[in-house]
C-alpha cells in the first residue's frame, strides 16, 4: 500500500511517500527531493512519522542538498536554479513584445514569454528548449561512438524516465532519458555508449563493461556521478 503522507520537519510541512508491503525491515530513503519511508506490514503512519523525527536532520540536510543540485525546474519561475550540461544556471523569465527564442549563456538561461502569458506558463518554453538541446547533444554521441562500435541502433527515442539513465530493448531500439542533459557531455557520452553495447550484450558480463570501457575508460566514475 502506497500513500501520500505529510508531516512537519524543522517547521516546515513536509510531504512524504508512505509504502506499506511485505518486508522485514523498515527503512527510510531520498531520491530527487522525494522521502520514502518503507514499513512492513505491521507498519503504521505513526511508526513512519517516528522514524522521519528520529532523523529529522538528515533528511533536512538531505534535502537541502537535492534543492541545491537541482537538474531540472520545478516550479518554472524566475531565479530558480537547474542545471544544464553539469553546469549550475538560473531560470530568467522575461516578457517580450515580440517573439524571441530561449538565450543560453554561461551562467542562465532567459525564456522569453509574451506580454499576456503569466510567468508560471514558461514550463512549456522551458522543456520545448531543454528537449531540443538535449537531443543534439544525444545525436553528438551517437555520431561519435557508434561508428566507433560498429554497433547502430534501429531506433533512438528520448523521453522522461524515472528510475533509469537509458534503455536497449531486443529488437534494436534504445531509449534515453531526457533529464541527461543536466549532466556534463562526457555523461551524456557515457549513457550512449552503454546502451550502445547492449546491441551487442544484453547482459552486465565482463565483456559488456570491456567494451564500454573501451570508449569510457572512466566509465565508473561517472556512473558514480549521475547516482547523485
């Protein structure tokens, strides 16, 4: 059983995601800004909120630090930070008589909207741009390293995925995660490579990493990177 549930942590009302189901142990995790808390069976909403007070400071730290490393904007408004290629930038919303397009530079990226539009409405500017540029950097490792490989997919698709980087189905076709363009290029490079190598093993074995390696020799540090 799954349930939204909401306490008060350091004073601040705080929302949380309640799992029941058949465990031994109970146990408490944040990921992207999300607490779980996990209980078995004999569970409760009151052993759940204990457990939040128990360690209240974590999860405040923890979750400070996820809002600080932000990758993409929740509540799309001006001055709210993302990131884009590994790089920490900030949303400027600005109105505009006439149509101008997105301007990224080092440190922001300026959405421009029209005079009648409210500035919550950016969100769709915002991830119309983040789409496009996220596929250019993905077709730039995909002109790198398949031919490198030997090794081309029958299909790429980019959407939003929750709990993975990419995907390599069996009949060719590989799918990668929007949100990998919040992470530097070589990340990106590294997302590719992987599901490029699952064309050719479908597996985790000693010869899917031999060969991964061989175009990302540091393909382990990265993988710690993009867990954070």
């Amino acid at each position: 059983m799954k349930k939204l549930c909401s306490t008060e942590l350091g004073g601040v009302k705080t929302d949380y995601m309640l799992d029941i189901g058949k465990r031994s142990n109970g146990y408490l995790c944040i990921k992207d800004g999300v607490i779980t808390v996990r209980l078995p069976m004999t569970g409760s909403q009151r052993a759940a909120e204990e457990m939040l007070k128990a360690h209240e400071s974590w999860i405040i730290e923890k979750l400070k630090q996820s809002e600080e490393r932000s990758r993409m904007p929740q509540g799309f408004y001006s001055g709210e930070n993302f990131s884009l290629l590994g790089r920490k930038r900030q949303l400027i919303i600005e109105h505009s008589a006439e149509y101008r397009e997105p301007l990224l530079t080092e440190n922001a990226l300026t959405v421009y909207i029209s005079p009648q539009m409210k500035e919550s409405e950016a969100g769709r500017l915002f991830m119309r741009y983040a789409a496009a540029f996220c596929e250019k950097c993905v077709k730039a490792a995909f002109d790198k390293y398949s031919p490198i490989l030997g090794l081309y997919p029958k299909k790429v698709t980019l959407k939003k995925m929750t709990s993975r980087w990419g995907s390599c189905s069996s009949n060719g076709s590989i799918s990668i995660n929007v949100d990998v363009v919040c992470f530097e290029q070589k990340c990106i490079d590294y997302v590719v490579v992987h599901e490029l190598c699952h064309l050719k093993h479908m597996n985790h074995g000693e010869e899917f990493w031999r060969l991964v390696a061989s175009c990302c020799p540091d393909y382990k540090a990265l993988r710690e990177r993009m867990k954070h």
